[in-house]
C-alpha cells in the first residue's frame, strides 16, 4: 500500500523519458505489492504470522536505514515526534502485517487482495466523519457500490463456510481499516520530514511493535521452520516488497505525480491474480470477478478527479500501506 509521506510531488508533465521511467517504476511496486499476497500465502504454514512480519519489517528496516544514510539525510528526529510515527507504525506496519498475515491463513491471495483495495473509500468516509470533509453525489455512490462489491466479495468466497473464510476475508478488510486511519492521520504530520526518513521511521516503528508480539508468538511454541523456500520469500518480502518497493514508489510518485500515479492502485490486484493462479493453484470463479469488479468500480468512482484539477497532496490522489500496504 502507498505512503502519504510519499505524495509531496509535483503533477507537473515531465518529458516524456522521465515519465516513462516513472511508470515503470510504479508498475514494478504495484506488481511487488501484489505478490506480496501471494509469497505470504506461500510460507504462511511455514512462517507464524507475528514472526513473519517482524522479520519482513526488520528486513525492511536494515534496508531503508542503510538508503537514509546512503542519501546522507538526517535520520534523527525529536523525541516528542516519535509519538505519531509510533502510531504510524503500529497501524501502517504492525498491524497491517498481522491482520494480512492471519487473513491469509483462512483466505485466498485473491480475495484478500481486492477486499484491501478499497481503502480510498473507507478513507472518505473517515474524512467525512472525523474531519468533516465534503463527499459529494458522485463520492457517496462510490462509497455504497464498493462497499456492496466487498459484502459480495465476503458472502461469495464464504458460502458454506461456517468459520475460516469468514475470519480471514473480515481480517483482510480490518487491515484497510487500519490503513484508512494510517491515511488520515498521515496525512496531517508526515509532510514535516521528507519522504525516505518519515517512511524509515515508520517502518521502524512498526517493527518495535510487532518484536514483543513475536516473542510472545515464539513462546507459545509457535516456531518457524526455516527451509529454502520460507527463508528466501521472507527475505523477499522484507527487502524487495517493502524496502525496495517504497524507494520505488517514492521515485515514480516523483517523477509522475500523484494524480496519475492513482491508477496503480488497481494494478495491484490484478498482479495477485495473475501469480496466485499458477503458484498457489487459485480459482477464480464468476462471483469473485463479479465482486472484484463491483469494489474496483466504487473506488475508482471515489478516486476520480473532480472536474477542477486536484493537488498532487490530497487525499484521492495517493495510492495504498499498507501495506499497505504498506502490501
């Protein structure tokens, strides 16, 4: 998912080479976002839950600390700060990690995916009902249609189910619920560090949180079993999914702007899709498509640009931190 520390860019036109490389750039995160899903399916039997995200945010962590200081920026920042990016972190990270995580151990990469697409919309509606922003006709209809479209989504993928499914698909939307609030409160206290150090901290963050409930996990016996395979996907969760990918994100938000860099968001599901079906052997029936397309047709109704020209720093026009996400 993407970071609001990531959208003070500029919409400005860049020539045409520079453009380019931007949007290949944020195809390469959207795709590693996406497969994100699939690789912690793919090691969720191997790798607890709790464990496995703070090993992908220590990862993460080493990398990004290592670009600060590459980029010889300041890393350090005051005390009180740490107030918010701990928060941050815990939602953004920590339990984004943990609720996606648990998710896919009851869930499919599929569903999980495009139940956490939605985020925009549930962004709307938390301006709406703790900032007191304006949602007009059009935003309202995107709101009930993808919200309708992730009902369908649930219900399809848990017919007959009396547990399992059910548990993962409310998990998989409880982690945009944290990235909504991530989002809002982002939106107000990380334009004051620039991007690379207030993602650093985030992650940071977000990797203390998550180290006690790992102990934790470890102490109940819940011990990860290190093969070839939970090794190298964990080491690429870590280093390319989340480090690599918001250095990604950060240069192509820079060199495309926010506005256009917005359509990336439905990418990512796509990518799920795509590498869940002949890794993890996922079907994809009529109702799934159905419902996908439902969720991604209210988002993008509530992303859609009003007619006047929207600034690259409001809040339709950044991506998903998650993962989204930071994903």
């Amino acid at each position: 998912m993407s970071d609001p520390a990531a959208t003070q860019a500029t919409d400005t036109r860049p020539p045409a080479t520079t453009e380019l490389a931007g949007h290949l750039l944020l195809t390469f995160t959207a795709v590693m976002w996406g497969a994100s899903f699939v690789g912690t399916k793919l090691i969720v039997d191997a790798m607890p839950p709790l464990t496995l995200g703070f090993l992908r945010a220590v990862l993460a962590t080493a990398l990004l600390v290592g670009c600060v200081r590459l980029a010889r920026q300041r890393l350090s920042l005051p005390w009180d700060e740490w107030r918010w990016l701990g928060l941050l972190g815990a939602l953004g990270v920590g339990y984004f990690y943990i609720g996606l995580n648990l998710a896919l151990n009851w869930t499919t990469a599929t569903t999980a995916s495009l139940l956490s697409l939605p985020y925009p919309v549930m962004t709307a509606v938390g301006a709406r009902l703790f900032l007191k922003e304006t949602i007009g006709p059009r935003r309202a209809a995107g709101i009930a249609v993808a919200l309708a479209g992730a009902a369908w989504l649930t219900l399809a993928t848990t017919q007959g189910s009396l547990g399992g499914a059910w548990i993962g698909n409310l998990l998989a939307f409880s982690t945009t619920i944290a990235w909504t609030a991530y989002t809002l409160i982002g939106r107000e206290v990380l334009h004051r560090w620039p991007p690379l150090v207030a993602t650093t901290h985030v992650v940071l963050a977000g990797t203390v949180t998550l180290l006690p409930l790992a102990l934790a996990e470890l102490a109940t016996g819940r011990v990860p079993r290190f093969t070839v395979e939970s090794v190298a996907v964990t080491a690429f969760l870590g280093l390319v999914c989340t480090g690599v990918a918001y250095l990604t994100w950060n240069r192509g938000l820079a060199l495309v702007g926010a506005t256009r860099a917005s359509v990336y968001l439905y990418v990512q599901p796509l990518a799920v899709i795509l590498l869940a079906i002949p890794i993890l052997g996922e079907r994809l029936t009529l109702p799934i498509v159905a419902g996908g397309l439902v969720v991604i047709l209210g988002t993008w109704l509530v992303m859609r640009p009003e007619r006047a020209r929207p600034s690259p720093d409001e809040p339709h026009s950044s991506y998903p931190a998650p993962p989204r996400q930071p994903g």
